[in-house]
C-alpha cells in the first residue's frame, strides 16, 4: 500500500435493519481489497466488523461503525445507544446470548460473535454501561 | 474436489454463479448457524445449510467461503441469489438432507473444517 494517509468510513446502523445488515462491513472489505492488503487479514478484519455490525443491529436501538484504515492496521469502533451489557464478563463467554428467537432463526444469537470478535482482532476492548450503550473497539494489524 | 463434481455428489441444481462452478474446494461446513460458520471456517470451505436468507451470503462473503450449498429442498429468493452473484458466490441446490450431502462428500474425501477455531 502506497502512502501514509488513513481512510476513514463511516456507517450508520439501524437497529433491526436486517436486510442492510452486512453492507457496512462488506464496504470496508471493498476498500481493503482495493489497497491490496492481504486476504487473510482482509478475512479478520471483515469477520470482526462483521459480527459486532450484526450485534449492533441485533441488540441496540442503533449505532454507529467507523472504520479507520491505515497503512499498517485498521481499526474499528461501534458506539451504539442502549439498553448496554450488565455482566461483560458473562457476555463473551460462548454460547451466552440473549438474542431473540427470531434473531436465532437467521442463524445468529448463538453467543459466539463477542469471543470471535476477540480472537479475530489484535487489540478488543469492549465498554459498555447499561441503559446508556456499549462501545467497542478493535485493531487489526496487517 | 471442483465445485462441479459436489453438483453430481449431491444431485444438486446450481442456483446461481455457474461461472465460479470450476472452484476447489478443500473443506465442508455443515450448519445453520452462521455465528459458527463465521468462527470455524477457513477460505477453501463450503458451506452446506438450510438457511436461505440475506445474512448467509453476507457470512460467506465475510469469510471468503468457495460456495453454498443449500439442503433439504431449500431455494433462496431472487434477492438473496443477486447478492451472491455480485459476491461471485456460486449457490447449489440439494432435495437431499444435510446429514446425507455432509455423508456424500465425506466418503469421497472431503473433510470437516477444525473445530478449534484457529485462524490460519
């Protein structure tokens, strides 16, 4: 990749906007692929995006993704309003979900998309208070 | 295995991007849950379901999965098979169950995906 110069996307998400949900992270994964930075970690990054665009959509009243694209890393932050995460801890461990059954029936909420998050991504931090909204954070390096 | 002898394995129909049938294919996912099709799979696998909806392609397109097979009779509607396409995701379709496509290509060589979830 030439140049030091980050790109910087960013997405409004709508909470239970399932037929939209994905374009946010397969948009990053465009622009990835137009830099050349390799498959593999094009596959994290688009992983990690991914699933926290899908919980965001899922489990929010709605957000927002930003992605910044570096020459050596990327990185991805979501900040979405409500109802937040009571027990984090409990949160990512897998099989743990309290998604609806509807969410199930399209083959989600099965409580595996916090850990895949952090073992996608270098850096995950996660934050969230409830009644207010959950932020996370990862960084991908190339 | 090329993409075109899992069609003839599985007596399945291709519903879309017959351009990409010539694709190899390494290892096999069988499920209905994308959450672990996106924590388990690696880049060479195809993916056999009976979920028919938007969020399948855009796991596959997400993971890099070869193509998508869906079992039990299921189709896809056009919305959902125009998305592969423009995904160059190739779709087949099976009457035979998820159990019997997973044991077709089984016998003929094909392996399951690690279960750990490593990243290559």
């Amino acid at each position: 990749m030439s140049g030091k110069q980050e790109i910087i996307l960013e997405f409004t998400l709508k909470a239970s906007c399932f037929d939209s949900a994905g374009e946010a992270s397969s948009k990053v994964k465009r622009v990835l692929q137009q830099i050349g930075v390799r498959a593999d970690i094009i596959r994290r990054i688009a992983i990690s995006a991914y699933e926290a665009e899908m919980n965001v959509i899922i489990h929010s009243l709605g957000g927002i993704m930003r992605a910044v694209i570096y020459f050596d890393h990327a990185e991805l932050l979501f900040e979405d309003q409500g109802p937040g995460i009571g027990d984090v801890k409990l949160a990512m461990q897998e099989g743990f979900s309290t998604a609806s059954d509807s969410v199930r029936q399209m083959g989600f909420g099965a409580g595996m998309g916090l850990p895949n998050m952090a073992r996608c991504a270098d850096v995950f931090d996660i934050q969230s208070e409830v009644g207010i909204g959950t932020k996370i954070r990862m960084i991908i390096y190339y | 295995m090329k993409l075109i002898e899992v069609q003839n394995l599985l007596d399945a129909e291709v519903v879309g991007g017959s351009e990409w049938i010539g694709r190899e294919v390494v290892t096999v996912f069988g499920a209905d849950l994308m959450s672990d099709v996106l924590a388990f799979t690696n880049e060479s696998t195809l993916l056999l379901t009976g979920l028919t909806n938007i969020q399948v392609i855009r796991t596959a397109e997400m993971s890099d999965l070869v193509g998508i097979v869906f079992v039990r009779g299921k189709r896809p509607g056009p919305e959902v098979i125009e998305l592969a396409s423009s995904k160059k995701i190739p779709l087949l379709a099976t009457k035979h169950s998820l159990y019997e496509s997973c044991g077709r290509l089984y016998q003929q060589g094909l392996k399951s995906c690690p279960l750990i979830g490593e990243l290559p």
